[in-house]
C-alpha cells in the first residue's frame, strides 16, 4: 500500500502558515480547526512543520510565554517527508524512527497533503480488518474434501 492509497481516502485539505506568521496565529488557527500540525510555506516552498510538539517546545523555553514568537523561531525546518510513491512500511519506519505524528507527502516541490501517524494506523488496522474478513469467508467456504464422503454400510 502507497501513500496515495491514504490522500485518497483522507482528502486533501490542507493547513498551511507563512513563517513569518506570530505564532499565536498559528496556535489560534491549529485550536480552531482542531488539527495537530501546520505545513509551513514561503513563496510556494515548504520550509517546515508546526505541530503541537514545537509549540510546546517553544512555550516552555519562553518561560510559558508564546510572547512575539514567529512560526519560524518554533517551526522543525527539516520535515520528514515522503511521496506519494512511498510504501506505507516505509513511512512506519521513518515516523516510529523519528517520532513524527506528521509527514508532509510531496510530489516534487508540490505539496500534496499531510499524513498523520493517525492515519497510518488507521489504515494498517483497516487494511487488517478486511484481510480477516477476506480469510473468514474463505474458511467458511471451504470446499469439502473428496475422500472425506461417508463410508459405505457393510
């Protein structure tokens, strides 16, 4: 299974905040739509990723002040990122790896969604579920046997 077997089912809303953008915007914005991360982009680029981790991060270096903080001074500037290509094995290892909840898909420099750890959870558990279902049904259809018929009566 790909990423794109995700997107797919997920849609392709995305949240998207500049870098230069006061971090109480963006925390404001991330309690309002109820998300976990925020893709950073300057002038069609992605720069970096908010999630609530750097916010925390960067509320508790303040002294529990966001004060005139910027995205840029909380935001991670090298992301884990994948493709739309990318196995979803390979985007368990790389997000158990380096503990991200949030990994932007890219086609290029084009960004085309974000996808949660939730989300790959998600989908291995549904992906497992109708593998079962798939097995059952076969058990349950089993063929009978051609030497299994009942004996003859002497």
């Amino acid at each position: 299974m790909k990423v794109s077997d995700i997107l797919r089912v997920k849609g392709g809303t995305l949240f998207t905040v500049s870098p230069d953008e006061p971090l109480t915007r963006a925390i404001d914005a991330m309690a309002e739509k109820d998300i976990g991360s925020l893709v950073v982009m300057e002038h069609g680029d992605l720069v970096g990723m908010l999630t609530f981790r750097e916010v925390i991060q960067c509320i508790v270096a303040n002294k529990h002040v966001v004060g005139n903080a910027t995205v840029r001074s909380a935001m991670d500037d090298h992301p884990l990122t994948c493709t739309l290509e990318t196995e979803l094995d390979e985007v368990r290892r790389m997000m158990l790896d380096r503990h991200a909840r949030y990994m932007p898909v890219m086609d290029k420099r084009v960004l085309m969604g974000v996808i949660s750890f939730y989300d790959v959870a998600k989908t291995v558990v549904d992906s497992q579920n109708f593998e079962n279902r798939m097995l059952k049904a076969y058990i349950r259809d089993w063929p009978a046997a051609e030497d299994q018929q009942p004996s003859a009566q002497l």
